[in-house]
C-alpha cells in the first residue's frame, strides 16, 4: 500500500493505490468466492462537502446503441492500472477470468473498462466510485452472447427452463448508502443461434400457468421467437415495463404469450436480491450442504398466462 493523506479543515483527501498478489475472498454467508486477485487497486477518497456529480454519459447507454456500445467497450484501451480476477463464485454461478482496466484521482475511482465471461457469453462494461459532495457510484454493463442453457443449468430449480442466447443492457447509478438511493434500467432479449435454439420448456409453462397444460402444444419443449424483458429500478422498487415471450405461427397468429400482470410488475430490490441468494443457496444445497429455510422469503412473481 502506498498513498498519501492530507486533511483540509474538515476534508480528508486520499490519493494512493494498492498492489494485490494472489489474494482471495471468501464470504460464506454471501456465497462469495473470488480466487486469483493480483494487480493494483488505484485509491482516491474526497471528503468535501457538495453535490454528487453523475460521471458518466447520460442518456447514452442503451438498446438502440448497443453494437455501438460493444464494438467501444471491446476495443476500449487499457488505461492505468490493471486488476485481474481469476473467478469469481456466487452461488452455483461462475465468472471466467476478469480483467479491470482502473484509474483514480480527485476522489473518484473509476472502473475504464471490465471484462469477463459467463456460461460462454461476454460482460463487458464500465463504472466508478466517486465520495467527493458524498458517496456516489455507477456502472454500465454489456451482457453478449451468454447461453440462457448453461445458465439454467447452473441453476437446479430452472434446469432446462428456457435455452436461446441472451444479450442486454444493465445500467445502474447510486447515491449514499443503501438501496433506496439506487435507480437505473435493465433491458434484456433473446435470439437464436446455430448453436442454440429459443425454447421454452414445458415444465416452465406449466409452472407459470399454475396448471397441467395439455395437448399437441404442450407435448414438446415450446419455441419462442421473441423473448424480452424491460424494467427500471426506482426508490429500491424494480418495475417492469415489458416481459414478453411469444411465438407467432406461420399463418401470422399468436400462439403463445406470457407477460407480467399489469397491475403487479413491481418488486422491491431486496427482496429480489434475497430470492437471488436462495437460489444460490439452493445450488449448494443440491452437492449435500444443509442450508436454512429463509427468514423472509420473497413473495411470488405474478405472471399473465394466455392460453
């Protein structure tokens, strides 16, 4: 570690960096494994009283951008200082190798670019800490080509649920502690490939439609040909705006959709983080864990189901 400190009325200005070799991170109560940790890790803390500034594009990252906005983060330089990640466990989820390109200066810290991989897909992105006018942060993360399979199978209770290939936009920005001060938008779709076909299971509809669902239709795996979700994060409430996976036939007629309720597409940020991390502690359970029920489990997505 190295850095120096300097302390103006009632300021407290920070500059320095530190050199990581080798270093892992386990939370167990998280499900949190990260192996591999070597590199240097810029630091920059501004204590001035003031304004939070959002350091980022605004309005720039988003779907009608988005190869746009691949083609940058891919050929995106590899200023200041590098930080790679060996893996990183959450759960029954696993990143591949991770690289951050970093820099730091005037109380914010700022991520130039990120890369990793998942279930044979890209995660690319950008983001930054700043404390000076208080705490803010941020990031912009790109989701290519990850195969919804793979990840259904990591996860035991959806194994076999939905296969296609996934791409998205995630963009987050926070101010302060906790969740109530985070918004931002998520906007994710699927596709086809020759590696992957849309599908979506038969033990997925039925689940959804709270019923046994009978007949030539439901004999086989049912094929999609749009799968989208749109939400935005807003006061520690996701609300979703689109969710939608449909399948029009030859002769030009809906034959399968299902969507979010209108009237219940809301659902509060922790309570969706706690789901995440049942689901994760599910993942253990299934290799022979023992693992508690939890305290307050998150209520149940509601669904529209048309026949």
């Amino acid at each position: 570690v190295e850095g120096a400190a300097v302390v103006r009325g009632g300021a407290v200005l920070v500059d320095g960096a530190v050199t990581l070799d080798g270093v892992q991170l386990d939370v167990p109560s998280q499900k949190l494994l990260v192996q591999g940790v070597s590199g240097t890790v810029p630091l920059s803390l501004d204590t001035t009283p003031g304004v939070p500034r959002r350091h980022r594009e605004e309005g720039g990252f988003a779907r009608g951008r988005y190869q746009q906005l691949l083609d940058e983060l891919r050929n995106a330089a590899a200023t200041g200082s590098t930080l790679r990640i060996g893996t990183v466990h959450l759960g029954p989820l696993e990143l591949g190798e991770t690289t951050l390109a970093l820099r730091g200066g005037e109380g914010r810290v700022e991520i130039v670019s990120l890369r990793s991989s998942l279930h044979e897909g890209a995660i690319l992105g950008r983001g930054f800490v700043a404390t000076r006018g208080g705490l803010a942060y941020g990031s912009d993360i790109l989701i290519s080509d990850l195969s919804l399979r793979r990840f259904c199978d990591a996860l035991p209770k959806i194994r076999g649920y939905v296969s296609g290939r996934l791409d998205g936009v995630v963009s987050l920005y926070g101010e302060g502690q906790g969740l109530d001060g985070l918004d931002g938008f998520v906007d994710l779709w699927a596709r086809e490939s020759d590696a992957e076909r849309m599908l979506l299971s038969k033990e997925f509809l039925q689940r959804l439609a709270g019923k046994k669902l009978r007949g030539f239709f439901f004999r086989d795996d049912r094929p999609f040909d749009r799968g989208e979700v749109s939400a935005y994060l807003e006061e520690g409430y996701l609300t979703f705006t689109v969710l939608d996976f449909s399948h029009t036939n030859l002769l030009g007629v809906k034959d399968l959709s299902v969507s979010v309720a209108p009237v219940q597409n809301r659902i509060a940020l922790d309570h969706l983080l706690g789901a995440l991390k049942e689901a994760a502690a599910r993942g253990k359970s299934v290799q022979g864990e023992e693992e508690p029920p939890p305290e307050h489990p998150p209520p149940p997505a509601d669904f529209q189901w048309r026949d």
